[in-house]
C-alpha cells in the first residue's frame, strides 16, 4: 500500500478552507501523518489517547524521534539515553500496540556527517529502538558519496534501517540527492521537502518559513510518480509524506501525487460531501 500524507495537520486548510484543521479533518483526506511534536517534547498520555480518539481504524503516524536522540539536543544531567528511550517507548505504547506506528523518524542535520563515531552511534541507536522500524535521513551528502554509498546502504540494511528517499534542494553541494534506494521493504519512507535552493540556507527567525516554501509542478510529480511506482515493486509498504509546509502546497501537491498513482483511500472519515452521496 501507497500511503501518501503531509507533515503535521493543522496546516492544510487547503483541503476544507478552514484556517486550522483537526486530526479528524485531515484523516478525512489523508491515511498517514508525520508529528513532528515529538521531535520537541515526548508526548503526554493524554495527547497520545486524543489522537488515536481521532483517527479511523486503518490510520498510521510517522512520529519523529525526540531530537536528544538525533544530536540536536543534549542530556540532562539526570538523563541517560536507556532513560529517555524507557519514557519515549511507554508514551507512545498505545499507538505501537494498535498498530497505528509506521515507523520513527530519525532526522539528522547536516553537521551529521559520515564519520566513523556517527557510524556507531547509528550502531547504539538500534539497541535502544530494537524492535521498531526506524527511518534515517540524513542531510549531508558525504553519506552518499560515491566511494562508500554502497557500504552505506548495506549498513541500513544490516540494521534494518529504512533510508528516508529524500527530495530536498538540487544544487547545493551538502543537500542529498534523490535515492530511490530501498533499504528496508518493510516500511519504505519518502518525504519531499521542496527545491527552494535559496530558502533551504536561508537564516533568521523566519528561516523555516522559506526552508520548505515550494510548490512542486505537475511536472515534477508526474516524474516523482514514475519513481513511486519503481519502489513499489520492492516495497511491502510506502509512505509519501509532503513537508513543503510553508506555503500552504503540501497537501493539493499530495492530493496531485495520489491522482497521478491512481490511488482511491478507503476507510478515511467521511466528510461533508460524502455524508450527502
């Protein structure tokens, strides 16, 4: 199964006119979501029992991993990785246990380079999170570089790490190229986070408003389509999820993409339209 979805849920109120959309609006459209909040903060019970009281019964989440675990954070002093991942893992328990986690996001930033001390921290990330499917992405490009990019992916699957595909800027020279590599058939992850070359390095306060301000052409998602449909025939399951946020696209690119494949969701929440068919 193809799951295409967009980063958070809120945002898309493209897809209703509405200024802000509920989880419930959004599973009316889409079957999969990626949550980001858990990058900040781990989830309380309560946020956790809200969301899975919102979704159908064939609904999934991406859930990033607190950024502790993706070294943009540090531990507290009364903290140790095997704490950290104890609290995160009972937190999100009712999700794994009805079978609603796709899989974890681990989203690492471009002063995550290919050296042999990230290597075996990638080593020491799987013993905390060994039973769950985990996605890496990575953004820089010395882990694709020609010389190691097939140590690199036999390392992801000797680990059974599913490199995120990744679409982001094209002429950068740190940016990742588009990998249609799978790793992992389990559980296939790609995510498309615009070509706005300029945004993509842009600094300030208001860097993320342009880091993912693109609107991706017919074009462009007609040929993203034809690597789709070349996954898919390794992949048990695929997840699609747009991150270019910024300026309202993501969820119309989405929508675009799953008319493109052809694909016709069941089992979503009906919306008003279908409440009168």
């Amino acid at each position: 199964m193809i799951r295409i979805g967009c980063t958070g849920f809120h945002e898309h109120g493209s897809l209703n006119g509405k200024s802000k959309l509920t989880l419930y609006e959004y599973a009316q459209y889409f079957p999969i979501v990626e949550l980001d909040t858990s990058f900040y903060f781990i989830p309380q019970e309560a946020h956790v029992q809200k969301w899975l009281g919102e979704i159908p019964s064939n609904f999934q989440f991406v859930l990033k991993l607190p950024g502790l675990f993706t070294t943009h954070q540090t531990l507290a002093d009364d903290e140790s990785f095997e704490s950290v991942t104890e609290t995160f893992r009972s937190r999100i328990a009712p999700i794994m246990e009805q079978q609603r986690l796709y899989c974890l996001l681990a989203q690492f930033p471009a002063s995550f380079t290919c050296t042999k001390e990230h290597v075996d921290y990638l080593r020491a990330l799987k013993s905390w999170f060994p039973e769950q499917i985990i996605a890496i992405e990575f953004r820089h490009a010395s882990w694709y570089d020609t010389a190691i990019i097939e140590k690199m992916h036999a390392f992801m699957e000797t680990y059974q790490y599913s490199l995120v595909i990744v679409d982001e800027p094209k002429k950068l020279a740190t940016t990742v190229p588009l990998d249609f590599f799978i790793t992992n058939p389990q559980a296939v992850l790609i995510r498309l986070h615009g070509r706005n070359d300029a945004g993509w390095i842009h600094t300030g306060p208001d860097a993320r408003a342009y880091r993912t301000l693109y609107n991706y052409s017919d074009k462009e998602l007609k040929e993203f389509a034809v690597g789709v449909k070349k996954c898919q025939k390794q992949a048990q399951e695929m997840a699609v999820i747009f991150n270019n946020n910024s300026g309202g696209h993501a969820a119309l690119n989405a929508k675009t993409l799953q008319s493109l494949l052809g694909i016709d969701y069941q089992g979503l929440h009906p919306n008003q339209i279908d409440l009168f068919e």
